[in-house]
C-alpha cells in the first residue's frame, strides 16, 4: 500500500465518522423537537413559599461555631467536645 492510498483510507474514515456524529446529533435533536409540548409546559408546581432566611431559620441553634479547638463565635450554648487540632483523617 503506498501512502497515497493509506491517506486517503485515514480521509474516508474521518469522514464516516464525522457523518456518524452529524446523524447522531440530527436524532437527539429531532427526539427534542418531537416531544410533546405538554410535557414541556406541564412541568411541577411550587405551591409552598420561599424560606425568610430571617424569621425561618432558628440562627441561635447554629452556635457555638467552632473549628477545632478554635471558638468563632459562642453563644452561650453548649457545646461537645471537638478535636485539640482542625485537621483530622480518619
């Protein structure tokens, strides 16, 4: 086989693959389009509310925030036993 030959083989095989792919995508895009529209536009609904990060959240239940050993802030609650150093592995 001469290399004239072998290129155009390498040529002829880009070119089937990439033609592969075209029709590949050309399906997913048709698969798209041909769903329904209602399923689309029936999707679910929100009947509850959007939290109030102020009034919903319990913030003095969040404290005492340590890390390690490390008090950030302390709020006057108890607090379990931490590890003496931040970095741990277990």
């Amino acid at each position: 086989m001469n290399s004239s030959s072998t290129t155009l083989t390498l040529v002829r095989r880009r070119l089937v693959a990439t033609v592969a792919r075209l029709v590949a995508l050309a399906a997913l895009i048709c698969s798209l389009f041909a769903m329904p529209t209602s399923v689309w536009a029936d999707g679910p609904t929100c009947h509850g509310q959007f939290m109030n990060p102020i009034t919903d959240i319990c913030w003095s239940c969040m404290f005492p925030l340590t890390i390690g050993s490390a008090t950030l802030v302390s709020d006057g609650q108890p607090d379990i036993d931490n590890p003496s150093s931040p970095v741990c592995y277990c």
